[in-house]
C-alpha cells in the first residue's frame, strides 16, 4: 500500500538492527527469516518474485544518496530478504524513480551492487505518474498543487516507483507501458464523474504508477523457437483516502481491470500503449501478473470484486489464484491470531495474507494484496510467501516478499521432497 502517512509500520529495535547489519556486511551471510521454509531453485525451474519493498523516501534523490553509502539499515534487510529467496525474475514495488541519475549510478544500480549484490545483468526501471503535477485540483480542496493533486499521490515525480530485476534477458524494444492512458478512455469505467470535472477528466491517468509489459526472453535448448514470458506488473492506487465518492476504490479497481482487459482479446482493442500500439497480448502468450495490487478478496476497502477480475479470469491458473498453489504462509496466520484486532473480523484465510497493516482503530488489519498469478498454460512448482520469523526483518517493509517457482520450457517441476 502506499502510505499516505510515512513510516514503514511499528517502529523497530536499532540496537538489534545495528547488529545484524554489521554481520550481514561482514560476512556476506543474508539475515535469515524464515529461510527454512523457502526450498533453493531447483535445477529446469524459474523463481519469480514479487516485493513491496518500502524502498521510498520523502525528498528526490534521497534514496539514491542512501544506496551510495553501505551502512543503511532498512536497505540492508530489505536485501537480506531478497537473497534468502533467491528469485530469478523480481519486481520491486515502491522504489523511487530517479530519472536524473547516469547509468550505473541510478538507484536500481546501487541497490544491486551496494546491497543486493545478486547476479542480475538486466533490469529495467521508467518513469512513474507518482508526483508528476497535473495542474488540476483533483483533490479539490480549492488548491492546486502538491500530492494529492499529482497524476499519482506522490510528494516527487518518481516517488514510489518500480524496478524491475531479471537473470535472463529483458526484450527492451519490445516492452509496453501505459502510464499515459487516460482513465475517461476506459469503456465504462468507474470513473466518478460526479467528482471528476471535464478539465480533470482530460488529464488523469488511468495508472496511479505505471502498468508495463516486459517479455522475459525464457532460455531454449539450440534449434527451438525462443518463447517469451511476459511479465505484467504495476502498482494500482490503495482503495483508502478518499471520501463517499471512492475515487481511489474506483481506480484501484480499474487499474486491475487494465490487465484482466489486456489479457482478454475480446476486450482489449480499446487499449493504447504510450507508444500508440492498440490491443492487448497475443491468445497464446505465457505471462506472470505481478505487483502489489491493494485489493483483497475479502476484506479490506477494495470495490467488490476488484481483485476477482484477474483471480476468476479464464486466462489466469486457478490453483494459484485461489486453490492449493497460492502462495501462503504459516507465520501470516500466527500473526493474524497474536495481534488480534481487525484481524479477527476476517473472512479470508490468514495464511494468505502478504501485507501486515495496522490492526486497529482505522487500519484494515493484515490483507492479501501483493500476487503472481501465471498463465494456464504454464506449470507451476511451488509458491510462498516469505514472512521473516525476525520482527527485525518483517518491519523493513509493511509487505511480504511473495514468490511462485515454474517449470521451464521443455522441463517439468521436480518431485517435491
């Protein structure tokens, strides 16, 4: 979720934090959470991942000054994490955007060599519409300017951004975005209209970040046709802070819709790419949804059946949606049940949970809202969500690091021990 309030949840211990920080640079050695319950990446079979990272911060810059030094704490574990589950392909959520920066000194790069010290030659990063002005009162407090009047809330241009990490190579030329989609180009949208005048309504995206489509080039044995997996991710707005009009519930639930659209044939020809590409992925294209999606099946303030129209989508594996092979954990039920509170008033299953939010007064209570969800044609392996036994290590980030392992083309998942 991204917080309109800052802080990355309950405040943590700094003397503890100091310590495994000082180890972890020492040694190499990743802060291990619940390691124990992440298998290694089995040899024919990709790990992909997914990861609101927390990784934002409250002036431009700030976070790439952070990355160039070696000593940040929440960096650190935020790293930590990532390692302990090793994925091949990862998608970071809320990672400011810095569009000034050189290469190799852009904040994606210093995480990756600073922090992350993976083995990941390709990334991709873009601007976001997160703090970009729009010159309206969109909030229409009767001033113009400032987050709430941004294309997407956000305080800078590329405040909660994304990043994307991947060992095998991105097809860059091409790549797809629709950060400059207009939310009024929609056939019948949820746009509130009543809310939303003519002059706003021809400026807002319908992206609070960004949606891009990036195809993953899958390795091949020699003489085989290379075969693609796009990867489809974004960030849609929190269904909160807004009033009776629910105009951030609306663009959530729209923002989901933009992909249960682009994977339909039938539904996608309306769509624009901010390149003036119409239509959407090709009827026999593998794909992985992925991001942190703010919406929960059951719970929590989404519009009802947000979230449905990609888990109940013919297009999408129904075992990882909502059968056996969603990722899970047994920690997120043993957390639900210790801090109680809205918690309680649950109707989903706490093992599914991937974000802990606050449990009282106001707060939502711990939801399902960061997924992957395949392709049908795809064989899936396993899948998890890597919730650290560590409280140190939870509290980097108010999100858990979610993860799904596939079987590569020609190969099939291995027995499970």
């Amino acid at each position: 979720m991204t917080s309109q309030r800052g802080g990355f949840g309950r405040p943590f211990s700094l003397g503890r934090s100091v310590a495994l920080l000082a180890a972890t640079l020492l040694t190499g050695a990743p802060l291990i959470g619940s390691a124990g319950d992440v298998p290694k990446v089995a040899p024919g079979t990709l790990r992909i991942a997914t990861f609101n990272a927390s990784l934002n911060r409250a002036e431009a810059g700030a976070l790439r000054r952070e990355l160039a030094t070696l000593d940040q704490l929440q960096p650190a574990h935020v790293a930590s994490i990532i390692r302990a589950v090793q994925p091949d392909l990862l998608l970071i959520n809320e990672f400011d955007h810095d569009a000034e920066a050189p290469q190799g000194q852009r904040a994606i790069d210093l995480f990756h060599d600073n922090y992350l010290r993976g083995d990941y030659p390709h990334r991709f990063t873009a601007p976001v519409n997160t703090g970009v002005p729009s010159g309206i009162d969109l909030d229409r407090n009767g001033r113009v300017g400032g987050a709430n009047d941004a294309l997407g809330f956000g305080l800078f241009p590329g405040q909660y951004g994304m990043v994307v990490y991947s060992r095998l190579p991105i097809a860059n030329t091409r790549v797809r975005s629709f950060r400059e989609f207009l939310w009024r180009d929609m056939p019948n949208s949820l746009l509130p209209l009543e809310w939303y005048g003519p002059e706003a309504r021809a400026v807002l995206r319908l992206s609070s970040k960004s949606h891009w489509d990036l195809p993953v080039m899958l390795p091949t044995k020699a003489g085989e046709t290379p075969r693609r997996l796009h990867f489809l991710v974004s960030h849609p707005t929190p269904p909160a802070f807004d009033g009776p009009e629910d105009r951030n519930g609306r663009r959530n639930h729209d923002e989901i819709r933009l992909w249960a659209d682009y994977i339909s044939p039938a539904r996608s020809a309306y769509l624009r790419d901010d390149v003036g590409r119409r239509g959407g992925l090709p009827p026999a294209a593998s794909f992985v949804i992925a991001g942190d999606l703010n919406a929960d099946p059951l719970d929590g303030g989404s519009v009802p059946g947000a979230i449905d129209q990609l888990l109940q989508h013919p297009r999408v594996q129904r075992e990882v949606a909502v059968g056996a092979l969603a990722p899970r954990s047994v920690r997120a039920r043993e957390i639900a049940l210790r801090q109680g509170g809205r918690n309680r008033e649950h109707r989903g299953d706490a093992a599914l949970d991937t974000a802990d939010f606050d449990d009282e007064g106001s707060g939502p209570g711990n939801l399902r809202v960061d997924y992957l969800l395949p392709s049908t044609d795809l064989e899936i392996c396993r899948s998890g969500v890597y919730w650290p036994d560590d409280d140190v290590l939870a509290r980097s980030s108010d999100h858990r690091l979610v993860w799904l392992d596939i079987a590569l083309p020609g190969e099939r998942c291995p027995a499970r021990e």
